[in-house]
C-alpha cells in the first residue's frame, strides 16, 4: 500500500493512530515471548501498544512471519510457531490479525496487517513462537532513539538556560529554565501543568539521577520584572507560538521526554497562545557524588558510599560498563533477557548518573566470570535500587555469560572534553597530549611533561577526549608536530588513579617541574575503543595443585630461567631436589579486542632451552604470601610465549607459537600452560608449614592496555602441613568486594614493598 502525504500522516500521529496497512511506520514496535519458565526463546507472542501488551491472532501466521519476529527479538531464527493459543490464552487486546510478512523485514512493523486492534479473533487464536535459542550478533543494544515514541521522531534533546549568577558560575549547570530542541530549533517549556515528574525525566537526560524543588515565586517575580521591561524581548517572543513547547506530560520513568506525552502547540484551529499567563518551566537537578564540587566530606559518608551492590565494568567511558550486582558476598552478572531501558535507568540512578542511554544485549562490553546472579529484571522505574525490582534468578532460565546485560548511562556534561586535545597524530586517536589550565589567572594551552606517565594516566586523557581506551602511553613524541604555540609544558608530575573524569582533576605538581623541559619529551597517546581484558581461571587453579619434590637434574633449563628459588644457587647440582608447588594456569581474553604483546618480533626474545621466543618480559606473577602479605616464595614466570590454546567451537585460533608465529590471545580464547611444563609452579623449597595466601597477577605492571585491570589478581587460600596443600576459595581480584579499587591499591604496594 502507498504511503500516506506527509499532512495526513503527521495528523494520525497526533492523534495516535497509524497508517492502517502497517501497524506503526516509524519506530520498532516492542515485542516479547510469554511462555514456560527457563525457555525464553518460545511462547505466546505479544506486542506493545498504547502502553498496553495485547496478542497477535494466527491467522496467515506462517513461518516467514514467525521469522521476522524472532529476529527482531534478538534470535538467530524461527524454528516454528504454534497455533491455537499453545502457550495459553491472552488477557489484554488482540492488536494484529493477518500479519502478512515476505520474510526479509527486520521487524514486525514492516509487514502488512488489518492494523492496531481490527480482529475477528478471539484468543483461542492466539498464535506462539519457538525461536532458534541462539542469539544474534546483530541483537546488540536497544537506544533511546531507538525506543522512542512517535514524538521522538521531533523532540531531540534538552538543556538548562541558568537564570540566577550563581548557576551560571556551577559546573556541570544544575538550575535553570528549561529548553527543548524540537525540529531544529531549542524553544521553552511552558510551565502551565509543569509537574516534578517532568523535571525528573529531564534530570535524567542531563545525567542526574534526581531532581529538586524550585521556588517558584521567586522565578515568577524574576519573568514578571523581564515582562516589564520594554528593552526586553521576552515580551514579543512569548506571543508566539513557536517559542514553547505547550504541554508536557511524565510519569517520572521514562528515559527520554519524547516517551512522555507532549503537546508542541494548541490544538489545531484554537486561536488561544501556547503559554497563556505562564512562565517559562524551571527545573533543578541534583547532581549524582562524582560530579559534585570538591568538598571535605565526613569520612562515614565516604565509607557508605563504597558499598554500593551495583557496579559497571569494561566500559570505555564514564557511566557505561557490563552491569555487576553483589549478592551473598560475591559480584555476578545480570542476564539480558528482559532487560530494558527502565531497569537499566534504575541502575544509572543508583550510581549517581542519569537516566539510560542505551542498553546492550549479548556481553557487547565483555563477559563477565562468577555466577549470572539475575535475569528477567522488571523495574518500574521509581526503585531506589535494583535489589527493589522485581527479577529471576540467572541460573534459572538458561543464562550463559555471553548473554551479560550492559549499560550506557546519561552523563553531565562537565566540560572537560573542551579542556583536553591530540595534535600531529595521523588520526584522531593519537597524538600529543595539550591540556587547557589556568596559569596565573588566564586560560591556556600547553603540553604535560613526560615524567611518570603511565598508561593509568593515558587512560585518564583517553576517556576525558571521548576515545575510548588507551592503547598507549607515549613518553618519546619527537615525531608528532604539537599545535604552534602550545608547546611550553604547563602540566607536570601527573599521577592518577585512574578514575578521574579529567587529568585536570589528578595529582600533579604545582609549579610546573619537568627534568627534560619541553619539545620531544612531551606526553602522548594512542586511543581505541575497545580493550582486551585477561582473566585468570581461578577454579582450574584450585583443581589441579599439588606438591612435587622434583630432581636437580631434571631442573637446569628451569634454573636457566630464574624459575626457582635463590637458595637453588647454593645446592650441590645435580645432587638433590626442590619442592614444587605446581598448578595449571588458564588466561581468558574476556574484552572486546585481542591481547597482544607491547613489542614487536624485534623485541622477542629466544630462550633456547624451551626452544621458542618469548614475546613479553614480564607477564604473571606467581607468589605465596603470608597472611599479611609478606612474600614468602615467588615463582619467578617472568616471560611468557602467548598463544591461543584454545578457542569456543565457531572460533578460529589465530596466534600460535611454533615456527616464530604471531604471538597474542584472541577475543574469547585463552591460553593455558598446565601444570606439567617447567616454571609452572612455585618453588617452595624453603617454606615451613602453615597457613597462606597463593597469588596470582597477570600483566602485573599493567604495560599492556586492558579494560579492566581489577580482575587481574587471583587469590587462594593455601594450607602447607610440611607434605601435603590445599588450596581453596580460590577468586579473582573483584569477585568479593565492594570496593575493589581500594584493597587493589594496598595489594599492589604490598607487592612492591612500597609499605
């Protein structure tokens, strides 16, 4: 059937209704699956319209329609759809009959029907799908622009015009009349009706997680001054129509304003003005803890606020990341099915963000390890946390982690990426770092001095410019042309933590001191978007340790490599033996982008006792400590051959070691040494009996780039009684803390003896 003229069309969208071959012609329609618990690919199909779930009757349902459907739910395929109401009967309306799809179209909305609600069904007829469980990859996230209403279509963004000097001066701007961008053009709010419901929705596309009163008279007494004002153009503006946007409409829960109802103008042929006797709508939002102010804050605060049971992991930016909950002690995952907008908002809100911008399907930013904790998440929107929400367990309905549920959060806009920029790379993602600070009052440009830059603070400059991860930090940038007159260093001693939004918000010196001055020295980048991310099987470890009291004899190539302990020089050889605590070691690449050593072929180096080259000079640490962290045996794997041991089924093996082959581990592999090859243990020779902690650290000086460096540890108690180990409650770095950051820190001087 032909389309509709524009006129027509634009006319049946206000009034709520569609064009009536498809039924709905802009946005995807929402559709899901009501069926047996544990078997989310099949059951009785529903849509969404009008804000209710309503059936689709079977007649002329046929494969091709079954097909479109799945897809569009994130299936591979169709394998068959049932008739005669097979998974039950609908309570709601039916809203489709004689669904008539080629079998090509992407969603439901696209083929042809009686359209919304014209049936002569009952719901015997309601008609069910059994899709194909395996996901497709093309099923990756579901947006904001996405999800919209019709409105949304015309309603694109909003922003806070601040009124009083005070909000002016605040960063990010949390006061102010509110504005919208409507075809274009940013008009007002009228205020007539304006409700606290509506302020929340738009706190939430600003990136706050709540709002706050206004005082309203004072406001009134401010518009009431400008009205009176003849230099004024407030006065002729508010006359027309097209300054305002008339009426707005929220429940509070939507993730944008274009999902509430909104009135742009009057009703066509009313004469009224779009604001008569109104003003236009003030909104003030509060802003989530890390967007704040620097103040001293009361040390107890701090603490409550570091036990937060949600967290985001592996995102390249600020508020986005793999969604992690803590349950009985212990960090898991929350499954994809069911997951949606609302309930992701809801997690946005609990860390301090705005409303949700995207949600992502399919373990789009990395796998998580550890139990699937949650599936099925049905928030309504207003709960204080997602512990309130309504959910199943992940274990429950066939949840495998690569079906890990991820969020992209709202953020304020602090204006830091206008305070950061690269110059002389040959792409955008490169090149010298130039940062904008205040020198003796006056803004400028300059460049930071090379000295202590590390790949921590590179990440820092990566995620302020919007770029992603860094791939590098780079202290030599003789070859990169700086922007003319930006040269002088004016950023020194820069040391982060990691977490900053800005390298503005990070340690460095005050006057600015560098050893080398300006020109080749200065500090630069290389950016990406996605990282690799290892992660060391902490249950294969437990499993396979055991004690070895193993020849001198059988040990020259070991003692070749500085794999044993010092006391090894010191024994008659070959007369002898050493006692080994051995134990296979399984590397998982868990990101989004493959592991690969910092050096090229060049830099390899031959060990002709294994008779291979090794790629990367110090890749693990093997150590056993005692309970407060002394170290009392070391392992000594210093050097590594990287190589794909193995892959899933469906995924090629791509580096290998033989034959001077590429070297590196492949997104969703994992390299495995076992327990019977030399150095893969701890030489613990020297260690009386007792009780201690066996450690593990992969890339331990963090010198390649990963997306997450917290889950690089792995831990496990360890009983010695002088003959026989046990190790147990083995679990990486993160998988039973709330404030990971924090015991990572102290770990990390531990290990470098830094206390």
């Amino acid at each position: 059937m032909m389309w509709s003229p524009p006129a027509t069309l634009f006319l049946l969208l206000l009034l709520g209704q569609a064009p009536p071959s498809r039924p709905q012609s802009l946005v995807a329609m929402k559709l899901r699956l009501v069926g047996p618990e544990g078997r989310p690919a099949e059951g009785r199909l529903e849509v969404l319209h009008q804000g209710q779930w309503g059936s689709v009757c079977d007649d002329n349902f046929a494969l091709q329609e079954a097909t479109v459907a799945c897809r569009q739910l994130g299936f591979e395929s169709a394998l068959t759809w049932a008739h005669s109401a097979k998974y039950g009967p609908g309570k709601g309306p039916i809203w489709l009959d004689n669904v008539r799809c080629v079998g090509t179209e992407s969603s439901l909305d696209q083929c042809g029907s009686n359209g919304w609600g014209v049936s002569d069904c009952s719901h015997s007829e309601d008609v069910g799908v059994v899709c194909h469980p395996q996901r497709q990859r093309g099923y990756l996230s579901e947006k904001v622009s996405n999800a919209l209403g019709p409105q949304g279509q015309r309603l694109e963004e909003v922003r806070l015009k601040p009124i009083l000097a005070s909000a002016k001066r605040r960063s990010p701007i949390t006061e102010g009349a509110l504005e919208v961008r409507y075809e274009g053009h940013w008009r007002q709010v009228c205020d007539q009706g304006w409700t606290r419901n509506n302020s929340r929705v738009v706190c939430g596309m600003l990136g706050f997680p709540s709002d706050a009163p206004v005082d309203s008279h004072y406001y009134r007494k401010v518009w009431n001054s400008k009205m009176k004002d003849p230099t004024s153009r407030l006065q002729s503006l508010t006359k027309k129509n097209s300054f305002w946007i008339h009426r707005v409409n929220c429940l509070g829960t939507e993730p944008h304003m274009a999902n509430c109802q909104v009135q742009v103008a009057p009703a066509k042929g009313k004469l009224q003005p779009a604001c008569p006797g109104g003003m236009h709508a003030v909104v003030s939002c509060v802003a989530g803890p890390r967007f704040r102010p620097p103040k001293a804050k009361p040390r107890r605060k701090e603490a409550q606020a570091e036990e937060t049971r949600v967290r985001l992991r592996s995102g390249a930016q600020v508020g986005e990341g793999r969604v992690e909950v803590l349950m009985n002690r212990q960090w898991g995952t929350v499954c994809d099915h069911g997951w949606n907008l609302i309930s992701a908002s809801v997690v946005c809100r609990e860390l301090g963000f705005g409303s949700a911008r995207e949600v992502l399907f399919g373990a789009r930013l990395g796998q998580g390890l550890g139990p699937i904790h949650l599936s099925e998440v049905r928030c309504r929107g207003y709960e204080r946390t997602l512990s309130d929400c309504p959910s199943l367990e992940g274990s429950k309905n066939g949840c495998q982690h690569e079906n890990d549920a991820a969020v992209r959060c709202n953020i304020p806009n602090m204006g830091f990426q206008n305070q950061v920029r690269l110059a002389g790379g040959r792409s955008p993602a490169e090149g010298v770092v130039e940062v904008q600070v205040e020198v003796n009052g006056v803004r400028r440009w300059g460049s930071v001095c090379s000295d202590h830059w590390g790949l921590t603070e590179a990440m820092v400059a990566c995620r302020q410019l919007g770029l992603g991860f860094a791939n590098h930090a780079i202290k030599d940038t003789w070859y990169w042309q700086g922007t003319p007159g930006a040269g002088e260093v004016v950023m020194s001693g820069v040391r982060c933590s990691g977490t900053e939004l800005a390298l503005q918000q990070c340690q460095r010196h005050g006057p600015v001191h560098c050893s080398h001055g300006t020109g080749r020295f200065s500090a630069g980048v290389s950016c990406t978007d996605s990282a690799p991310d290892l992660v060391m099987n902490a249950q294969l470890v437990q499993e396979t340790a055991y004690l070895e009291d193993r020849p001198l004899s059988l040990l020259y190539c070991a003692h070749e490599e500085n794999c044993l302990s010092q006391s090894a020089d010191r024994m008659e050889w070959p007369y002898g033996h050493r006692r080994l605590l051995r134990f296979s070691s399984q590397i998982h690449n868990l990101g989004r982008a493959d592991f690969r050593p910092k050096t090229g072929r060049h830099g390899w180096i031959w060990h002709q006792c294994h008779r291979h080259y090794h790629s990367i000079e110090v890749f693990t640490h093997y150590d056993l400590l005692t309970l407060n962290g002394s170290k009392v045996a070391e392992g000594h794997k210093a050097s590594f051959c990287l190589e794909d041991t193995n892959c899933p089924t469906g995924l090629q093996r791509r580096y290998a070691c033989a034959n001077f082959g590429e070297q590196g581990v492949t997104v969703g592999c994992w390299d495995t040494y076992r327990h019977d090859i030399d150095c893969q243990w701890v030489d613990i020779t020297d260690v009386g009996p007792g009780d201690y902690i066996f450690q593990v650290v992969v890339n331990p000086k963090n010198e390649v780039a990963e997306s997450d460096f917290s889950n690089n540890m792995m831990r496990c108690r360890c009983k010695y009684d002088g003959q026989r180990v046990w190790l147990h409650n083995c679990h990486t770095g993160d998988s039973y803390r709330a404030n990971a950051e924090l015991f990572l820190e102290q770990e990390q001087r531990l290990r470098n003896n830094l206390i």
